[in-house]
C-alpha cells in the first residue's frame, strides 16, 4: 500500500461513521435472556467468543428440539455465518414458532437484527415449554422404564410375599368354591340327558343352562321384531314352568349333606346292581392287561409331553404371528394419524394463507384492478356454466334429431321423399349454426382468460407492503454491515499512516544520532569545527521546531473538521428524528382517512 493512497483526501461522506444505536433496556433484556437459557440447561450460552446472535439462536434451537419439533438447522459448524445463511436460520425459525403455535408474534429480520425486546417473551415461553416436555418425557420413560423391569425381574420382598399370596387365592378359590343347594330324590325318572343337566345345575343355584345363555347371546348381537319378541316371551314362559317342574322333586341340603347313609347306599346299589356287576367284570378281565402295559407307562407319559410341547409351541408361534399382526397394525395407525395431522396443518396453512390475502386484498393499492379480476373470474366461471349446459343441451338435440332419423329410416318407404331431404337440410344447418356459435363462445372464453392472465401478472409483479417492509429491513441491516466494515477499514487506515509516521520520524532521529557520533571527534578537534558543529546542532533544532508547529496546527485543524462534522451529525439526527415523526403522524392520518373512506359508503 502506497503512502500516495495513504495520504489521499477522505471525503466527508467518507469519513461519516456507521455505528448501531445501543439502548440499555435491550442490554438489560439481552442479559435476562442469557440467564433464562442457563437456568434451563443450555450452557454453551456460557461460552465468551461466542456472539449474541449464536447464543440466543442456539437456545431458542435447543429448546425446539427439546419440545420434539424438527428444524434443520447444525448450530456447531455454522457460527459467525454470513447474512444469508443468518436470514434463512431465522426463517426456519420462524417457521417452526409457527407449528409450535407461539403466542407471541416475530419476525426473522428481529431476530438477526437482535430485538431482545421481542425475542425475550419468545425464549421465556420456549424455555416454559422445553421444562413440561422433559416433565412430561421423563414421566412416561419412568414408567415405561418400571414397567420392563417388572416384566422380567422382581424385588425381594416381592419374592418373600409369594406364600402369602397362593394362601390367600387358596382360601378365596375355597370361599368361592361350588356348592349345592339343593338334592333331586327321584332321579331315576329323568330318562333324558338334557333334563339331568338341567336338573344338576338346578341343585348348585344355576336355573338357566347353556341354550338360554346362547340364545342370549345371539339376541344381544342383533335387533328383535315384535313377533320374535313375543315368541321368546312364549319360550320364556314355557322355561320358567319346566323350571318349576323340575325343582319340584327337589329338597334342601344341609350340612351333612356330603355324607351318604347306609340307605341311600342300598337304594343306589339296588337301582344299579346289574350295571355295577357288568362294570366289575369287564374291570377284572382288563386288569392284567393294564398289569402288563405298566410298563409303558412312560413312554406313554413322554409321547403325551411331546404332544404337549408341541401344541405349546403352535399356539407359541399363533400368538407370535398375532402380535406381528398387532404391532403392523399400530403403525398403519400411527402413519394414519400422522398423515391426519399433516393435512389438519396443512388446512389451518391454507387458512391462514386464505386470511392473510384477504387483508393483502384490503390494504392493496390496485384495488381496482382486484375488482375488475374477480369480475373477470366470475365472468369466465358462468361462460364455463353456459357451455356446459350448451353442450348438453346440443346432446340432447342430438339425440332426438338420431332418433327421429332412426324413425324416418324405418318409416321411409312409406314416407315421401323429398320432404326427407328438406328435414335432413334443415337438420344440418341447424347443426352447422350451432356449431359455429359453440366456436365464437370458446374464442370469447380464451380470450377472456388471457385477459385474466395478464392482470394477474401485472398484479404479481407489483409487490405488497409486507414485502415493502421487507426489502426495507434487508437494505437497513446490509447498510448497518457496510457501514461497520466501512469505520473497521478506516481506523485500519488511520493505524497505518500513525506508524509508518512514527517509523519515519524514529528514522531520522536515528541517521541524526549516527550522524552526530560519526562527526563528534573531528568537532571538537580545533575551536573553529567546534563552533561549526554547534551551530549545526542549533539548525537541527529549529527544524525540529518548525516541524513540531506544523504538527500543532494539521491536529488543530483536524479538531475543528471533527466539532464541524459532530455539529453536522447532530443536525442529521434532528432531522431524521423530525422525518420519523412526520412519517409517524402520516401514517396515522392515512388509517384515520382509511376508516373515514370505509364509513362514507354506509352513511
């Protein structure tokens, strides 16, 4: 770098400094929020070479992702990013408040332009809401965590307690235990197995058997007519008389119930006595050869294991199957679900879509041409509706005419031919001029259509205040950058020229030193050198003087442009603080005229 461009004039545009406003409550909010994410448990906000922009965006990312809510974003390798990289890192953001449905409203140009004030309320309901999902988690893999160990091991005293518990299902198995309540005496006129098995629930207190419980069943599953109704009234009936029947040969049991007296035994033996010597023949003639089959007892035992074991094992791999069949079936369901989600949210996007145009359709500026595209629209819709009905209408006809020339076909030997043609004649010119306005209809609609395509182009080109909004942002953060790299390059300028001053003057001062002690023993060898050297010394230092005034004056000239541009840079801010009031009072007096506009048309 030349001294030529070091030393070259700096305009006052030039030397004008970009500097961002700093204003203590966003100093005070900024703090608040560093200590809000270290109370939460982000400590990489701890870091010092860290810059507030990566510590606040890294929080606010950690604690999306502790609330399960995806955003691609990799904070580790991406810190002291460009412009664009920071806008598109707020916009995803951004986006993902939105799914998360944050209270509170921002937007990406605060967040990389460090609105603590906003961003604030933002993290403390974040941080809220990361602290109940790790609650929430932690809960349920507690639980879940309890669950699988009790599935496969057990605690000591669990293990102690295991007598206890078969003692007590013991003594209620015994409380609960069948008992009879009644005895039939006169059971040998029962001939019929249905009637003993009836009669044998009827003594434990069981009056309906297994017919009326299937019937029950069966009724339960489907709805009665009347007639079904009053037959099964009828067989209700007929039951309850067989019922009471059958308890009429029936007595109370007592307590010694389960004691046979010797009576009861000869009466049995005397009912039964051919059938008990029969059973006690055949039982003596078999009794040797299950003597002699003693043997393969366990090998009878083994094969019936075997069977066993295996039959375990099919109903095994059944319930494996089922239970595949189960898991298959709760992931299609999960994938219905969340595929329902994905179409609520994108119903609630399309709404809000829906919303936020028709405010954009309210402030628009072409609002005439808004009115005269729907008019189109609606124009274009009943062209469509009229040619539609056109079409069938001409179907229709169509299909008449073929009939009535089927029917003439048919009828035409005793028909004249001649008035044929003339009908046939008539029939195509009919059909020719319905053609031809079929034709004009369709030109008309395409050109209505382009007409509607070019407005909607002219409208889409002309972009929305939002948009406005944002273009300003951008332009004021990318000014706020080039005017800090601006001062960074000039103090970068400044330090240079200072040095390469400072090396010039040590140089000289240096050759001068040298220069006196090369010359100081031929000087003070005779009077007249000596003389000459001292006036020599007196020259250096009015020099040296002269350059030490010049010096005094470039600083206080340099004073006086600084006090000018200071009061120049206070008359800016007067003004600008001016502009924005007017522009404030403008605003104001534009919606005040924009509601007066909206209540003229209903007075």
């Amino acid at each position: 770098m030349s001294r030529a461009a070091d030393k070259a004039p700096v305009s006052q545009d030039d030397s004008a400094e970009f500097e961002v406003r700093d204003d203590e409550e966003q100093k005070v909010k900024l703090t608040q929020t560093i200590e809000l994410l270290l109370a939460a448990g982000y400590f990489r906000a701890r870091i010092k070479g860290l810059s507030p922009f990566d510590k606040v965006v890294g929080g606010m990312t950690w604690c999306i992702s502790t609330c399960s809510y995806d955003i691609d974003v990799d904070l580790l390798f991406q810190e002291n990013s460009s412009i664009g990289q920071k806008i598109a890192l707020t916009e995803k953001i951004v986006g993902a408040l939105k799914r998360m449905k944050c209270p509170h409203r921002i937007e990406p140009h605060q967040i990389q332009g460090l609105d603590f004030i906003h961003i604030f309320p933002v993290v403390q309901w974040l941080v809220k809401k990361a602290l109940e999902t790790r609650q929430e988690t932690g809960d349920y893999v507690r639980a879940f965590s309890i669950s699988q160990f009790n599935k496969h091991h057990s605690l000591f005293q669990d293990e102690s307690n295991d007598d206890k518990k078969i003692a007590t299902i013991n003594l209620v198995k015994a409380a609960y235990r069948p008992q009879r309540k009644y005895r039939r005496q006169d059971v040998e006129q029962i001939k019929d197995e249905e009637s003993r098995v009836r009669s044998t629930l009827l003594e434990y207190g069981r009056k309906y058997g297994i017919s009326r419980m299937a019937a029950e069943d069966q009724n339960s599953s489907r709805k009665l007519t009347e007639a079904e109704l009053e037959k099964e009234e009828r067989s209700l009936e007929e039951e309850e008389k067989y019922i009471d029947a059958l308890m009429k040969g029936m007595s109370v049991t007592g307590k010694n119930e389960n004691k046979l007296s010797a009576h009861s035994v000869s009466s049995i033996v005397n009912l039964q006595s051919t059938e008990i010597q029969q059973f006690a023949a055949e039982y003596a003639g078999k009794q040797p050869k299950q003597m002699e089959r003693g043997a393969g007892g366990a090998q009878f035992h083994n094969r019936m294991s075997t069977a066993l074991q295996r039959q375990i094992d099919q109903q095994e791999g059944g319930l494996k199957e089922i239970k595949q069949r189960s898991e298959d079936a709760r992931q299609a369901y999960d994938e219905l679900k969340l595929k329902l989600q994905q179409v609520i949210d994108v119903g609630n996007k399309l709404d809000r879509e829906l919303e936020k145009m028709a405010e954009i359709e309210e402030q628009s500026e072409q609002k005439v041409l808004l009115d005269r595209l729907r008019h189109l629209v609606t124009l274009n819709e009943k062209l469509k509706k009229q040619e539609a009905e056109f079409r069938e209408s001409c179907k229709e006809e169509m299909e008449k005419l073929q009939q009535s020339i089927e029917q003439l076909k048919k009828g035409g030997a005793e028909a004249d031919g001649s008035q044929d043609e003339e009908h046939l004649k008539m029939i195509e010119q009919q059909f020719q001029s319905n053609r031809e306005k079929l034709q004009n209809i369709r030109r008309l609609l395409g050109k209505r259509n382009r007409e509607i395509a070019a407005l909607q182009r002219r409208i889409d080109e002309v972009p929305t205040r939002a948009e406005l909004s944002q273009y300003q942002c951008r332009f004021i953060e990318l000014y706020n950058q080039v005017g800090a790299k601006h001062k960074e390059t000039k103090q970068f300028f400044t330090l240079y020229n200072t040095l390469d001053d400072t090396r010039m003057y040590l140089n000289k001062e240096v050759n001068l030193l040298n220069s006196i002690n090369d010359n100081f023993e031929q000087a003070m060898s005779s009077q007249s050198n000596r003389d000459q050297f001292l006036k020599q010394f007196e020259q250096i230092v009015d020099g040296v003087k002269q350059n030490r005034s010049k010096v005094e004056r470039r600083k206080q000239e340099e004073k006086m442009k600084r006090d000018e541009l200071n009061d120049k840079l206070l008359e800016y801010l007067e003004k600008q603080r001016v502009y924005f009031k007017t522009v404030k009072d403008f605003q104001e007096e534009c919606r005040k005229n924009e509601i007066l506009h909206t209540k003229l048309p209903s007075t």
